[in-house]
C-alpha cells in the first residue's frame, strides 16, 4: 500500500510540474525582456538590417534542420526497406509486416522529431513576423530568433540520439525562445 500512495504522490507531482512548467518559463521571458532587453512601446517600422540578419540566420538554420530530419528519415526508409507509398511497397512486393520491429520505431522516431518541429516552428513563425516589425532591440531579435533555431537544432539531435535529457533541455530553451517574444509583443502593444 505505501508504494500506491508514494506512485499517487509522484504523479500529482508530475502534474504540478507540468501544469506550473509554461508559467514559469513565461515569467522568466518577461523578466529577460524587462530586466535585460528593455520593452519599449510598439513602433511598427520595416525591420533594421539587425532584424533582416537575425530572421535570415534563424531561417538558414531551420531549413539546415528540416534538411537533417527529412535526410535521416529516408535514411532510415533505406536501411529497413520501408516504403512510402502503397505503390511502392506493391512493387517491391513487400509489405509492412515485414519491416523490423526496429525500424517501425526509428521511423515513428524520425516522424515525431519532424511533426513536433513542424508544429511549433508554424507557431514561431507567426510570432518571428509581426516581431520584426515592432521595432525591438537588436539583443532581443537575436537572442529570441537565432535562440530558438539553434534550440531546435539541438532538439533534432536529442530525438533522433534518445537523449531525454536534452530533448528536455532543448524544448525548454526553444518554448523559452516563443515565449520571449510572445511575451514582448503583448508588453509592447499595452505599453
């Protein structure tokens, strides 16, 4: 029986630890964009060659990731026989039963790492855009913009390796990175 109640207490820690997760890394992109950026009211203006610069870098290195993820996918299609297509897999006169077990999880692997992403680069990008029109300082577009293209670099490689850890690690700085200008967009607007 104690180790029933020490399992509930460990899950109703994982759930607080959770649910309070994207508030404090809220708070802490407020403080960085307050204490160390500065947030100055909402000035629309084409983006200085700073901005232009930051966007292009992050964009470079997103696009070396989709490359990466996209690269190592077919890869491991390759090393396991894994097709895409229905017509693929009828000419080869195969079928998916007969993939290893192995290689249905590398590739389940390899979808995850690019769905997860896919999913939230759209978000940074609907976020990046209106970003380099609001005037902020350089240090932020830099740190917010090349910082999340580098945390997703880093994500890349701890899906892909199995290293929970700094998956972990890398998906705090990249929502970190998302909240930092989120979180300056809406101080700026209000102030």
């Amino acid at each position: 029986m104690a180790s029933h109640t020490e399992d509930n207490k460990k899950g109703s820690t994982g759930i607080w630890v959770i649910l309070v997760y994207p508030v404090v890394l809220l708070l802490i992109s407020l403080s960085l964009n307050y204490f160390l950026f500065g947030v100055k009211s909402c000035v629309i203006a084409l983006p200085s060659i700073e901005h232009i610069r930051s966007i292009i870098i992050a964009a470079v290195l997103l696009t070396i990731n989709h490359t990466w993820i996209m690269t190592a996918t077919e890869l491991v299609r390759a090393k396991f026989k894994i097709h895409s297509t229905p017509e693929e897999w009828e000419k080869k006169g195969s079928n998916y039963n007969d993939v290893a077990e192995e290689g249905v999880r590398e590739l389940k692997r390899h979808h995850d790492t690019h769905l997860n992403t896919t999913e939230n680069t759209i978000y940074f990008i609907l976020l990046a855009l209106p970003f380099i029109f609001v005037s902020p300082p350089a240090a932020a577009i830099t740190v917010w913009l090349i910082g999340y293209a580098i945390a997703r670099i880093g994500y890349t490689y701890s899906f892909l390796s199995g290293n929970d850890g700094a998956r972990g690690l890398f998906m705090t700085l990249g929502l970190l990175s998302m909240y930092g200008i989120a979180s300056y967009l809406v101080v700026c607007l209000f102030k």
